[in-house]
C-alpha cells in the first residue's frame, strides 16, 4: 500500500474520531477515580451493558432516540450501583472496591449472556451520516465527522462545568480536602453519587456513539477497561483535558501504528504508558 499525505490525513481523522470514543469513557473512569478515589474496575462492564441496550433501543424505536434514551438508562443503573453498592465500600479500601468491581462485571456478563445471547451484535450508521466526504483527496467519514463533533461539545461543555462553575468548584474541593469540604456543610455524599452517575453516563455516551461502528460482543468490557486505564494513566487522574489528550494520542498511534507495523500496533500504546509512568507518573495533566 501506498503511503502517502491524503491516506495519513484519513487514517488521523478517523483515529481522532475513534479517540474521542476512548475519552467519553475515560473521562467518566478518571472523575471518578479522581474525585471519589473508586477504583471502579466495572467501568467496562457498564459500557458494554449500555452497547447492548442501545442495540435493543436503535432496533426498536431508532439510533438517535437510543442517544438520549440509553445515557439516562444507564445514570439510572449509576445510581442505584453507587447507593446499593460502592457507598458501603468508600471506606473500606481499594481491595473491597476491587472485589465489589468484579462481583459486579460477572452481574453484568451473566445478565448480557442471559438476555442477548453469545452472537455478536452490530448495528448501522444511521442514513443521515452514511458516506464519506471527499476533500483535498481525503476520504473521510461523515459519521466519524459526527463523532469528532459531538464529542467536542461534550468536552467543552465538561470542562466549563468543571472549571468554571460552582458545582465543579465543589467537586475539586473534595479531590483537595475532603474532611474541609464536609466542615462547610457541603453534601460530599450527594457530589459522590452526581460524579459516579455522570461517569457512568459518559460511559454509555461512548457506548452509543460507537454502535454503528463496532460489534458488540461478550467480553468486550475487558478491551475498554484496559484501554480507559490506559487514557487515565496518561492523562491524568481526574483531568478531562488530560482524557481528551490521552485519548486522542492513544487512538491516533494505533491507527498509524495499524499502518506501520500491524503486528505491533497494542505495543505502541503500553510504551506510551511505560514512558509516563517512568517519566511522568502523575500523568501529564492532572486536576490536583
């Protein structure tokens, strides 16, 4: 295959638009690590549970009802997990959050076999976005256009929140002192719960967006985790620019590195990693 500029310039785009699906769920896993100090290993779990309702939904009443319906499903699930479940558990250390993460990723494995079978689940882009733009001698998706879009409002409309309002002046005073944040009479209990759903529900905006474009199969939920580890990991713990960073880099190196060396192209990502790790082991943002 020839390479050339126009074929590299398609290969970025797409990896962009395939990077900001890896942000929506890393950023839910890194607020929530950030603020809450969950280790929430379930994240994965969450974003293939929420795949499989939007097949369920796009099949039944269409794709772009299943973008509002399937995120406020899933914020719905959030709740009732972090009440019912991870509440008990914030005390108790990262071991007994782990054990909690794995009971609930075989729940939801079990239920996902149960109620949609072993078969692999697919799903279409809608007509509207169906085709490719042709600039410049670029081939380039209309749908991952839309990706690229719709993430970036999210993105801008998160960091605003989190930077420049009360509720996200809040939410980084309990990352910075806790106990402080609870002595001026804020409810840290109800800013847990808001942060674990908003996650949750970034998760499933991810897993919605990425339907049309990816199959959906059990076990699924073990490649994303490792993936939003890894965005967490680079970014930064609690930094939705850092997620947006990370994830962009990490999406665009596998493209490429698809192109380059298909053998090698996971490589490419653990040593972006390694080399955060060893160099910059905060990550390179970070909200504290």
């Amino acid at each position: 295959m020839e390479i050339n500029a126009s074929l590299l310039a398609s290969l970025v785009i797409s990896g962009m638009a395939r990077g900001m699906i890896y942000f929506l769920l890393s950023c839910g896993l890194t607020i929530i690590f950030g603020v809450m100090g969950v280790v929430n290993f379930a994240h994965g779990a969450f974003y293939m549970l929420a795949f499989y309702i939007t097949f369920t939904v796009a099949n039944a009443i269409g794709f772009w009802s299943s973008l509002i319906i399937v995120p406020l499903v899933m914020i719905l699930v959030g709740a009732v997990a972090e009440r019912g479940l991870f509440q008990r558990v914030y005390k108790s250390g990262h071991v007994f959050q782990l054990l909690l993460s794995v009971g609930i990723i075989h729940v939801i494995s079990d239920l996902v076999r149960l109620l949609w079978g072993l078969d692999p689940k697919n799903g279409s882009i809608p007509n509207l976005l169906m085709g490719c733009f042709d600039m410049f001698g670029m081939v380039i998706s209309k749908y991952s256009i839309f990706i690229i879009g719709i993430s970036s409002v999210i993105a801008v409309v998160l960091i605003t929140i989190l930077y420049k309002s009360k509720i996200g002046s809040i939410i980084r005073a309990c990352v910075y002192d806790e106990e402080m944040t609870r002595g001026l009479g804020i409810n840290v209990s109800g800013v847990f719960s808001l942060v674990f759903m908003a996650g949750i529900g970034m998760a499933a905006v991810a897993a919605t967006i990425a339907y049309p474009m990816t199959s959906g199969t059990l076990g699924m939920d073990a490649q994303m985790i490792i993936i939003a580890f890894c965005v967490t990991i680079i970014g930064g713990v609690g930094s939705i620019g850092g997620a947006l960073v990370a994830g962009l880099v990490i999406a665009i190196v596998e493209s490429l590195g698809i192109l380059v060396l298909p053998q090698y192209a996971d490589t490419f990502i653990y040593v972006i990693v390694v080399a955060v790790l060893f160099f910059r082991p905060q990550g390179l943002f970070s909200i504290e």
